[in-house]
C-alpha cells in the first residue's frame, strides 16, 4: 500500500441527539483538543447559522452546537422545557463544565464570551 504524500486533515464530527427532559436535541461536537466553545443559535433559525464561520472556528476551539427544540433537526417540544436546562444537559453529555459561547444578533454579527457555569457532575 502506498500513502499519498500530502494527508488531507478530517474534522472529527459526533452528530448526535441527546435525551433531555421530555425530548432530544440534536448536537453536533466538533471534537479536537482546543478550549470548548458552545454555539446558540438565534430564535429565527437553526444551527446552520454557525456553518460559514465553523471551519476557522474548529481549528482552535472544540465546537459544540446543537438545535434547541422545534429548530433545525430537533423536534417540536411536546412538554413545557427550559432551554437553560436543555444547555446544561447537552454540556453534560459532552463532558464539558467551563467553556466560551458564541451567539449572534443577526447572521452577520456574532457575539462571543466567556462564563463559569455551575454543572452538576
């Protein structure tokens, strides 16, 4: 067998859903060694959003993103939820307890920063 001289380099993708309370979210972790950074998404749309600036983003960060419920590839909530609970739940399955955060206003000007969550273990 003979290896190419030139290896592209392959993003690590774990597309997942995730049991929360009532539900499940679909999450997507980047993966990688970096510092973790979690993507919201506005109330006008999905996920996807983050998809122009993800690739300079993954190079170094470890990207989680998911779809809160009725958005994206999650289900419509069928009980009442909260979306804070739905974060919490998606960090913990990630194995995730100090990270950064991005959102955005609109498609064009996003938002990032740093926060010191208190996650159950």
């Amino acid at each position: 067998m003979t290896w190419p001289r030139r290896c592209a380099i392959v993003r690590f993708v774990a597309e997942t859903m995730i049991a929360v309370e009532g539900g499940e979210v679909w999450a997507d972790d980047s993966g990688g060694g970096g510092p973790p950074l979690v993507l919201l998404h506005p109330g006008v749309g999905d996920s996807r959003i983050w998809e122009p600036v993800l690739p300079a983003l993954t190079a170094p960060w470890r990207v989680i993103r998911y779809d809160a419920r009725g958005f994206g590839r999650s289900a419509a909530p069928t009980v009442k939820f909260s979306l804070l609970a739905d974060l919490i739940t998606v960090l913990c399955s990630s194995r995730i307890r100090r990270f950064s955060t991005g959102s955005t206003r609109s498609p064009s000007r996003h938002r990032c920063w740093s926060v010191t969550p208190t996650i159950p273990r």
